[in-house]
C-alpha cells in the first residue's frame, strides 16, 4: 500500500450547519474529518434534524484543536474538552460548543 495524502482545505465531502461546518477526507482505511464548530453549535440542534435520530450514534476517537467542546451520554455521563484533549466517545450523545470561541475537533473513523 502507499501513502495516501489529501488536504482537508480541500476535502472529500463538507458538510455545513448555521454554526459552522465538517470537512471530511476519505484516506487508506480511514475518514478524517475537521470540525469548524462556532458558538451555538449543538448536535440536537444542528444535525439532529438530518441524521433524523434522537442523539448521535455515531463513536468519535479525536483530539481537541482549539475551544471547548461538551458531551452529556444518554445515561447522563457528562464530560468537557479542551484543547489537547485526546478522546473516544461512545454512540449515543449529544454535544455543543461550549463558551464564545470556535472549536476545531479532529475526529477519526475506520473505513472498510
């Protein structure tokens, strides 16, 4: 296999919300997506809508960039990130940008 290079400048596919927007890259077994998330940024409020599910059920492995970004589980597990902050979250949550400062999340997902 060879190295597989793309820039997330120039992304696969993007996809946007009122508060901000997802740009994914589609390499050698993985999906790299960017999140360019603004404040007011929600997931039950900005994508809820299009995934048509009452949380996300989708797992996140990533790592914060910039901002602070909050995750409250179904059970009520809550958890804030940071900047630096390396994390993997399960299906079923929601999440929002937290305070007046963009957040930048990267976010990894096995592709088959």
């Amino acid at each position: 296999m060879k190295p597989d290079v793309k820039n997330l400048d120039q992304p696969d596919e993007k996809r946007s919300f009122e508060h901000g927007e997802l740009q994914f890259v589609n390499l050698n077994g993985v999906t790299i997506a960017r999140g360019q998330l603004g404040p007011g940024w929600k997931w039950s409020v900005d994508v809820k809508p299009a995934a048509g599910t009452e949380s996300c059920q989708i797992a996140h492995a990533g790592v914060v960039l910039s901002g602070r970004f909050h995750v409250r589980m179904d059970d009520g597990d809550e958890v804030e990130l940071g900047p630096g902050d390396a994390h993997t979250v399960p299906p079923g949550h929601d999440a929002w940008v937290v305070g007046d400062e963009p957040c930048v999340i990267i976010d990894f997902a096995a592709t088959n």
